[in-house]
C-alpha cells in the first residue's frame, strides 16, 4: 500500500498523500468512475484522489459527490468538507466534518517561472528574487501550490491570483508555515497555509473555520 504521506491534523481533520502505483482495478473496487475520463493516466489521478477520501474517513459517503460550476467537488449536505489534488504520479486528499479545507500538491518544474507574473503580487515576486537562485524554482512550486490550496478552500470562483490571494513574507525551508490574506469586497480575510516540500514536489494545505 504506497501511502506517501499521511497526518492527522486536529481531531477532525485529516489529510493523505497516495504514490500510485496501483492499476485501476484497485480503485475501482473501492471507488466508481462518475465522468468520462479518455487519459489512462488522467483516469487512474482521478480514481486516487477519490479513493483516499474513505480511506481519511470511512463513513465518506463518495457516491454522492457532486461538482459545482467551478469544478469544486462537494457533497450537498456538507456531511464533509473536502478538497482533491493529483499531479504527476501522486494524489492527495484532505476532508473534515467541520472546517473549510483546501489541498494542493505540485510537481518541480521550471516551467513555473515563465507563469510567475500571472500569480504572485509584486511584493510576492520580491521573495522569489531574493531567494538564492538554486532554490527559485521550489520556491516558486511552492508559492502556486499555496495560491491552489487557497483558491480550492474558497471554493467560490472568480479570483485573480496575484490581487486577491495574498502571501505574507515567510522563512522559506523544508516545511513551515505561510501567513495569508484573501481580498474580498475590501475585506482581508486571514489564513494560515502549511506546507512540506519534498526532492520532487510541493505539498500545501490550509484548514479554516
């Protein structure tokens, strides 16, 4: 069982990370395939993610996930609050009956400095330059998962990721934690990311009333 990662984070919230390295079959025997999906690949991330949600919680009721307009997943009732991430060969996963969760993973690539304008703030790009150049890349991963992790906990649509999600300065390492603030209406609303980079990716959640 390649369980990569897994954390309970408070009494009722938790999250996993899965390597996957199973065929469908595997999911497919505890999960159901709900849309289309033509990529094999695209397929298999998808049945993952679905999966690990009754593996954190076993009463997940998976068959009655349902995906709003902006391509939210959620369950009507709000029996749980969830949030799904997949990249490269991994999945990952983060749910809580009572608090509003939101769960990126993503893989190191340089491609992510040519995309860096387009999400992080001036004051954000300001980080990025004073961080050694050997580490801008990781650093720049973990920034768009940051940005993910809250866009997924809002869950509402309609943002613009470089104005309305916002970072605050942080020491960047192995794992730690982010200050931030969500611009809505004018408002500032505050949230705390957590984060753990690993050789190959990036791993962010946030966990909010």
């Amino acid at each position: 069982m390649p369980l990569f990662y897994q954390q309970n984070i408070n009494g009722h919230t938790r999250l996993a990370v899965w390597k996957i390295e199973e065929p469908e079959d595997f999911f497919l025997r505890s999960v159901a395939l709900t849309r289309a999906i033509t990529h094999p690949h695209k397929r298999l991330q998808h049945l993952a993610g679905r999966y690990l949600l009754p593996f954190l919680f076993p009463d997940f009721p998976h068959a009655e996930i349902e995906v709003a307009d902006t391509r939210k997943p959620f369950l009507r009732d709000e029996q749980y609050h969830f949030s799904i991430s997949h990249c490269g060969g991994f999945a990952a996963a983060i749910a809580s009956p009572t608090q509003r969760v939101g769960i990126d993973i993503e893989m190191l690539t340089p491609r992510v400095q040519h995309i860096q304008h387009k999400f992080l703030h001036p004051e954000e790009l300001h980080l990025v330059h004073t961080c050694p150049p050997g580490k801008q890349i990781a650093l720049l991963t973990l920034l768009w998962s940051a940005k993910e992790a809250m866009y997924k906990w809002w869950s509402r649509g309609d943002v613009d990721f470089s104005e309305m999600l916002r970072l605050e300065p942080f020491v960047f390492g192995g794992q730690g934690l982010i200050d931030a603030f969500f611009i809505r209406a004018g408002r500032k609303i505050p949230v705390q990311l957590s984060y753990i980079m690993y050789p190959e990716m990036s791993l962010c959640w946030v966990v909010s009333g």
